[in-house]
C-alpha cells in the first residue's frame, strides 16, 4: 500500500489499484491524516492490516496480523490487541 501512495491518502481499493477476490474481504478506511487496509480471507482466522499515516510531514506505516476478530479494533497507529507486527524489511 505504501509503495502505491501519491499525494493524498487513498480511500477505497479502486484507488489503491487493488481489487479483492471472491477469496478475500478486503476493507480500506481512512481520515484525513490515515489509511488503513484490512484484509481477511474467508478461510483461516488470520487477518492483515497495512496502515499509512502522515506524521510530522512524513509518512509512517506499519503492518500487522492476527485473529480475524480484531479487525476494525486498533486505536490509530498500533495493531489491535493480540496481533503481532510484522516487519518488512
């Protein structure tokens, strides 16, 4: 999500040039200074949320998984509860 981001904050798959299969839920929320892209596969109780965020006037972002029950759950710039973080580099 993060390598797709240009100028302003994407509000909907569409803009993120991203689509979800008949496999997948995939939800993106956002406010005016975060997007946030939760993914969820309809089989398995593992779920994803990629999160960009302005700070400072630069961007941040971070990555998590963690049971599918949490999603929609995480205060702004933290995973939601028992998730883990997951470390890109």
């Amino acid at each position: 999500m993060t390598r797709h981001y240009w100028g302003e904050f994407a509000g909907s798959l569409q803009d993120l040039g991203l689509s979800a299969g008949p496999k997948l839920l995939a939800k993106v929320d956002r406010d005016s200074v975060r997007t946030r892209l939760w993914l969820k596969p309809h089989h398995g109780m593992e779920a994803y949320l990629a999160e960009v965020a302005r700070s400072g006037g630069r961007l941040r972002m971070h990555h998590c998984r963690g049971g599918w029950k949490g999603i929609g759950q995480a205060a702004a710039g933290h995973c939601p509860d028992g998730w883990q973080r997951i470390s890109l580099k």
